[in-house]
C-alpha cells in the first residue's frame, strides 16, 4: 500500500530572491491544451483539435511587506521576471522525501496589497504570467514549455520537433 506524497515544506524565489519565511501558499496554476472544434467532411460529429498551449499563471501569496512583488509589477518583456518554487513531498509510508520543483519566466502584470489591518495577519498577491514553465521532480523534467521557442516537451518527448522542423526552426 502507498500513500500520496505530502508537500511538507517549500521556498519561492523571483529573480533569485528568497521568499523563505514570508509566502504562505503559491498557486502552480493549471495546464491547457488549446483546442478549436471541428467537423470535417466524413466525421459523426465535432472533435476537438490541437492549436498549441494557453498561457498559464501562477500566483504567490505572501506576508508583510510585498516589495519582493510590487517592484517587479508591469516590467515590459513576456519572460522578464524568474520565478522558482521548491517543495519537500514526503510519501509517509517509507517516508521517502522528494523534490518538486517549477522553473517559470514571464511578467505580473496583476498584483493585490491585500487588506492592511492593524494587529492582523497581513497578505498580499502577485499573479505571474508565464511564457516559459518547467516541471521536475527529483531532477528528472517532466514537462518544458517554451512558448517563444516553440519547445514542448513531456517526459523527454519533444511533442513539437516535427513542427519546429516543417516551419524551419
């Protein structure tokens, strides 16, 4: 029997500074497929074709000050801003800890001061849009998404080579 991995600890960086001891969650986003209906001649009814990959987001929360954020909010450039976040999972069965790790560049364009109280918890937000993401986990990559290189990888699949070398590039 397994147990899932649980995240027991974790750190944030943007453009290499530490978040350590100030964010309190960092919402990784999701991944999608863009995809356009199609019914073409011969077909029962519509399909969904492939068209590429939708941006995605990530958001950090994080305590106190935000100059970590707000100084980076607005820079001109789709991959002006590094974001990493690292996490400790550990599978409580054999106790097996392992690394997560997201690599992402992109820009905030979106950012929250939150609701200043005094004597209160104080939180606030950066929304990071990314045009670059990695995944890994324990070093291993897992997905690689490059929008501005057309580079789509999954496990070691370049799921867009064929593309890349019929537009020569």
């Amino acid at each position: 029997m397994g147990l899932p991995s649980q995240l027991k600890n974790g750190n944030a960086w943007i453009d290499g500074d530490s978040f350590l001891g100030e964010f309190t969650k960092v919402n990784l986003g999701d991944l999608k497929e863009k995809t356009e209906k199609i019914r073409p001649g011969g077909v029962l009814g519509e399909i969904d074709t492939p068209m590429g990959i939708e941006q995605g987001e990530i958001e950090i929360t994080c305590a106190g000050l935000w100059s970590k954020i707000i100084t980076r909010f607005g820079r001109a450039g789709v991959a002006s801003t590094l974001f990493r976040w690292q996490g400790a999972y550990q599978e409580d069965v054999e106790g097996v800890v392992k690394a997560g790790e997201l690599v992402a560049r992109g820009r905030i364009p979106e950012a929250s001061g939150g609701t200043a109280e005094i004597g209160a918890k104080t939180e606030q937000t950066g929304k990071l849009i990314w045009s670059y993401i990695r995944w890994s986990e324990d070093g291993r990559v897992l997905l690689e998404i490059d929008m501005l290189n057309c580079i789509y990888i999954v496990d070691g699949e370049d799921r867009y080579a064929d593309i890349r070398n019929a537009i020569g590039i």
